[in-house]
C-alpha cells in the first residue's frame, strides 16, 4: 500500500482552485498525486490529463516535455521526477559568476517557449477577460490556441539519462549523456488565446525580479530583447494582478487578511502571524521536502534545530506576511554566521533588525560552515502593511547608503592628512598660530 511521505495543500485560493498534493511510496516507485480538497475544485485538477495530452503535442517541437498524467479513481497522478530545475542551473551559475552562461541558458528556454505559444495574432475573448481582466492591450502580440502560463524557470526540470537510452524529447548535454527537459507543473493552461509575451514576461519577472542576485541579468533588457516593450509590461503587471484575484476569488488569503478587518486603517503594526519554518540547502536552491516548520506564539519563536549532513546555506521564512523581525539570537555551534552576503528580497538588515516589504517574506543565503551541528535562533516579528514595511525599507536603505557616504568621505580626510601636503599646512598653520 502506497504510503504518503510529504503533502502540500495549495489552499490559499478560491475552492475551485484549492489542491492538495501528494507524494508517495509504493515499495521503489514514488508518484505525486494531485486532489481537491473541495467538490467544487474537481473540475480543475479533472483537466489536467486533458492539458497534458494538448501540451504534450505542442512541447514536442522544440524537444519539451510534460510531466505524465494519468486520471486515477483517488485523484490525478504525475510522475515523480527527480533532477534539477532551470532556477537551481541557474542559480548556480550565478553562484560561480558566470553570468553570461546564465543570461544564455535563460534565452535559449524563452526562445522554446516563444517559438511554442508564437503562433497567431492574439484576440481578447469573454473568456480571457473573465481570468486577465479587460485591460487595454498593446497591439502586436501573439498567442496560441492552448498556453500554459507557468512556464516559469522552477517548473522546468532537467534530468540527465545515460546515452543510449531511450527517450523522447532529448537535447544533447555537454557530456556523453542526454538532458529530458519535463515541464513540471501545468495546472494553469487556458484554452483561448492568452499573449505569448505575457508568458514570457512572466518566465523573466518571476526568475529575475525575485532575488537580488539574479537582477545582474537584467529584466527589463531581457523584456526587450524579446520584443517585450515597457508598454506591455505595464499591461501584463495588470494582468497579472487580475488572474491572483481570479485565483483567490472570493476567498481572502490569510496574508490580506489584515485589510479586510481593518477598515479605514491604512498601517497598523501588529504581531505576525503563521509559522517559522527553515530550508536547508544542498548547494542549490530549496525545496519544501528539506525544511523544518516551527512553531511562533505571539509572534516570537526561539529553537535549537540540528543541522542535516551536507547543509550549505539556510533559509528562513518568519511568517506570512510583511514584518520586522528582531532577530535576538543567531549562532551556529555558538558563533555567529556572516550575514554579509544574505539575501533579503524587497527587504534590508539594519543591525539586529531585518524589515521586509512582502508576504511570505523570507531571508536566505544564510551561510553553514562544513560540519557545524545545530543552530539556535531566537526572534521576534511584527507584522505590518506591506506599504508601512515600504516606508521602513526604503527609509533603512538610505540611511544605509548615507552611512556609507560617510564612512566614505571619513576615509578621503584620512587619507588627505596622511599627504605631504597636509602635513606641510598643519606645520604653516602651527607656525601662524605661534606667532599670534
């Protein structure tokens, strides 16, 4: 009997889109199996066979895979691939300073998807303004029968087979071996016309625009160099806020919460809610299968957690939404980590104080030192309005660059009085006041 080893409700949404997943052992094989939670949601997680035999068909001409899909009495289930995401290659090149394998790498899959969903001028349909809105679109854009819009970077695995072996949709790796590029995930496809370069826009914003590292690559040069003007950008940020509304519906997720109760109050800080939960990677990014989930009461957390062999870097998520968190106590083995190199997306560390700007706000690329052994920390957050937390980051960042300026000009008059020039000043002057 197959045994569940991990879940994941994705049940932030409206219940017609609501899904629980599922892996699962069954003696050597895993499978993932997709479920609604609600009745209302069968309908979405039905149609993924459907989708998988349209995009199988589409994907196939530049060498790309669905992940398989089968109906089952119990749900839907996938196959459980094991491999490496486009985002982690990605990352991991960036990790070394190879930005421009990055930037390659990145443009040969936007150049697949482009040559999949660039088929036809694009027409706006009832149905399409039901999900994206009815937003006055740019002219010039394109579409297809049939899109996946998630086509993101994390959604891509790529698994090396030995050469040899059989395989479809293979590309040849830099070894001996093939790569199998398998689209993951593909819950949200659309049958009417949906831009090409939306999709597109959307594989640049959520890889680029989401991590401080990756912004070397450049979004907005990216955008253009696939025919993606700044007009249609703003377009497609519109239309990305109506499809998160077509999603959540009438639901209210617990991260807005806050401005649903709060009539008539624009900022008011408040203890953050939800978990603590830390990731532990591997030398690429993080995955949920590696983390730990901790408790908060009030908003405070303080735990020893063992660090599993082979942890590199850490990750840690303080709750649900934008906050301040006053981070008490950080040691590993007793000393303090180096946070220097710490990313913070749409936030900034000041001292003992990190303030973040987003919802599931998290704070990673914590470093781990070969062979320490547990971590205690120990924090408190405050949760806030993402608009106040703005305020606060923008506010941090400044005084941090002011600092600098300062440190900076501090260092010039140093040097200066270090000159013969003004040692030869200090001794006229010396002389002038004497003579006084």
């Amino acid at each position: 009997m197959a045994e569940i080893i991990f879940s994941k409700y994705s049940n932030e949404r409206s219940r017609s889109f609501a899904i629980r997943t599922d892996i699962l052992q069954d003696g050597r094989e895993r499978f993932v199996r997709k479920t609604a939670p609600y009745p209302e949601g069968r309908e979405h997680v039905n149609r993924l066979p459907l989708w998988y035999e349209k995009l199988e068909e589409m994907y196939r001409m530049v060498s790309l895979c669905c992940n398989r899909c089968e109906a089952k009495e119990d749900g839907v289930h996938l196959e459980y691939l094991e491999g490496r995401t486009l985002e982690e290659i990605l990352d991991e090149l960036l990790e070394k300073g190879m930005v421009e394998e990055a930037k390659e790498k990145l443009c040969q899959y936007l150049s697949r998807v482009k040559t999949i969903y660039d088929r036809e001028p694009f027409r706006k349909t009832e149905e399409f303004v039901r999900v994206f809105g009815d937003e006055m679109l740019p002219k010039g854009l394109t579409g297809a029968s049939v899109t996946n819009i998630d086509m993101v970077c994390a959604n891509l695995v790529l698994t090396e087979i030995p050469a040899g072996s059989e395989a479809g949709n293979t590309e040849i790796s830099g070894s001996d071996s093939r790569v199998i590029s398998t689209v993951l995930d593909y819950e949200w496809t659309f049958d009417f016309p949906v831009p090409c370069q939306y999709v597109l826009y959307r594989i640049i914003h959520y890889y680029v625009d989401t991590h401080k590292v990756r912004s070397v690559l450049g979004s907005e040069k990216l955008c253009r160099e696939f025919g993606i003007t700044m007009e249609q950008v703003s377009a497609f940020e519109q239309m990305e806020l109506h499809f998160q509304e077509y999603i959540t519906g009438s639901h209210v997720p617990m991260r807005e919460m806050f401005r649903y109760i709060t009539p008539g109050v624009n900022t008011v800080q408040t203890v953050n809610r939800g978990q603590l939960q830390v990731f532990f990677s591997y030398g690429n990014s993080y995955r949920e299968e590696h983390s730990l989930t901790l408790p908060m009461e009030n908003g405070e957390a303080e735990h020893t957690i063992e660090i599993p062999e082979g942890c590199t870097k850490l990750r840690i998520d303080p709750g649900e939404q934008a906050c301040a968190v006053h981070i008490r106590e950080l040691t590993m083995d007793g000393k303090k980590p180096s946070m220097d190199g710490c990313v913070i997306p749409e936030g900034v560390q000041a001292g003992e104080w990190i303030y973040i700007a987003k919802d599931d706000p998290n704070v990673a690329e914590i470093p781990v030192t070969a062979g320490t052994r547990a971590m205690k920390i120990s924090l408190k957050t405050y949760g806030a309005s993402r608009d106040l937390m703005k305020q606060v980051v923008k506010l941090a960042e400044e005084n941090r660059e002011l600092e600098r300026k300062v440190e900076q000009q501090s260092r010039l008059i140093r040097d200066m009085k270090n000159t013969k020039v003004w040692k030869m000043y200090q001794k006229y002057r010396n002389m002038a006041e004497r003579k006084k």
